[in-house]
C-alpha cells in the first residue's frame, strides 16, 4: 500500500491521460488521485471528504492538503458541489485569523453568514471527534453591504492556542423556523503565497513567497486604525486595497490620540458557494499627535 501511496503522490501533480485501469487499489484516497488525473475536481473533492471521514490520520495530512491544493488550481474551488447554499442564505464565509501583536499571537476561527431568516444557532464541529469549535446563538450584526432583506450574522471562537488544524469539519446552521442546512468543510494547512510584516513604527513590508493561483482573487490588505475605550475597540478609518499595496498610513485627519494599528492580508478560496479566508493580521499601538506621517 505504502508503495502504490507513494507512486501517486509521485503522479498527482502531472495531469495526464492515464486509464482508469492503471489504479490497482480502488479505494477513496486512490479515486481522488483518479478524479484528479481525469480533471473532475468535484468528484475528487467528494473523494477527499470520504478519506477525512473514514481515514483521518495526522500522518497523511499533508498530502490531503497537497491533494486539496491541486483540486483548487482549476477553478479555486467554485467548482465543488459540497459548497452549495440553502435559498435563505446569501453568503457564508469560514475565517481562519491570525493575530500577531508584540509579545503575542492569537488564532480565531469566524463564521459570517447572510441570511434572509434569522439564524437561531451557528455550529462549527471537528470531525471524526465532533468537537464543538463554535456552538453559539448568533446575534445580528450591523455592518456595510449587507443587501436589503438580509442579516448579517458573525461568530467567532475566543482566542485558540493554534491555528485550526488540517482536517474535515461539519458547518451547521439552524433558523428560528426550524430550517437546518449543514456542509462538509474541508481545512488545509494555508497555502499562503504573501504575508505581512513590520518594517519600522508606522511602515510595512509585503513579503512574496511564490506565485499566486490565477483562479483565485488576489489578496486583499486593509489597514485601519481603532481607538480602545474601556477594553473596546472602535474603528476609527479603515481602507481596503485590493492591489498596489501601500506601506505606510496616508494623510489623514484624526484627533491625536493613541490608536492600534492594523495591518491585514487576506487570502481567500472557495468551496462551492462557501468562502474560505486565511487572514494575518500585525498590529501595533501608535501614538498619534498633529504631526503628519512623513510621506
């Protein structure tokens, strides 16, 4: 077994025209390298959940996630079926977050949902050991962009000690009307291709890696600042930049005062209709007086 393993690992990152025939195993790890081989990314990726589920296993976690990784070089995931919505639900995103800060790091998991119908309970478990991650009742959220109709919904764990692991996961949502809708998800080690860094107080540095996946939307950064009162954070400005990257604040006209600074950079996938975002956060408390920041 460990022989046919390693000769599939060997071929899975050239897509060719070999049989069906040429695999002498079949069982689900072997149809995922052969749904890969034939090009269906949606049966593979339903391959790759069945491996998670009946196969689950540290040891072999980064070759799923090579597996994985291979599927989403076609379309960046929008093809797999696994990610399909409910009518009542506009928008999902599933939001790994990383917070480096001076002499901390912290991870969240987040769930952000659209729904026309109120939400009743977000749950978020760890397959095959059905750990609750998230288990909560949802509070509407108010926000930008959200279309008429809509609620927007946002659950996030509390501080993890470690980025969520490789692995299946189940999403479960439930509205007050006793509608339940639930999805397999499917976790990967980031195959991040540009991070953030401090390069002095107020600057920045984008650091690149290797090339991005074409099919998927280029990273976007956001830098914002937020003033802390009483232990809450309140943004004070904010600007997404989807392209050409600035590395310094702009001019901007805020009373002096002490402000944390952030600097984001996220990276997102699909799974189906489901959206998959690894996002690095640096941040920093500044102090902010009348001077201008040196252009």
């Amino acid at each position: 077994m460990k022989k046919v393993i390693a000769l599939l690992c060997a071929s899975v990152f050239t897509i060719s025209a070999y049989s069906a025939d040429w695999f002498i195993e079949k069982n689900a790890l072997t149809s995922t390298h052969q749904h890969l081989l034939e090009g269906d990314t949606d049966k593979a990726f339903t391959s790759l959940v069945e491996v998670w589920q009946n196969y689950p296993s540290t040891n072999r976690s980064e070759h799923l996630d090579q597996l994985l990784n291979k599927a989403l070089e076609v379309d960046c995931g929008k093809g797999f079926s696994k990610g399909l919505l409910p009518a009542w639900l506009s928008s999902l995103v599933i939001r790994r977050q990383v917070v480096q800060s001076p002499g901390r790091l912290h991870h969240k998991l987040i769930v952000d949902a659209k729904s026309s119908s109120k939400l009743s309970l977000v749950s978020v478990l760890q397959w095959p050991e059905q750990v609750n991650i998230i288990n909560a009742v949802p509070e509407v959220k108010e926000g930008k962009q959200v279309p008429d109709g809509q609620m927007r919904y946002v659950v996030q764990t509390e501080q993890l000690n470690q980025r969520l692991k490789s692995g299946l996961y189940k999403v479960v949502l439930e509205t007050d009307s006793s509608q339940r809708w639930e999805s397999w998800v499917v976790m990967a080690e980031p195959n991040v291709k540009e991070s953030v860094r401090w390069d002095s107080k107020r600057t920045w540095i984008t650091n690149k890696t290797g090339l991005l996946n074409e099919f998927c939307p280029l990273p976007v950064m956001t830098v914002s600042l937020y003033d802390v009162e009483d232990g809450e954070y309140h943004e004070s400005w904010s600007e997404m930049f989807e392209k050409n990257y600035p590395v310094k604040l702009p001019d901007i006209n805020l009373p002096a005062d002490r402000y944390v600074l952030s600097v984001s950079l996220a990276q997102k996938r699909w799974q189906g209709n489901i959206s998959i975002e690894d996002v690095q956060i640096i941040a920093k408390t500044i102090d902010w007086d009348e001077e201008v920041p040196s252009k």
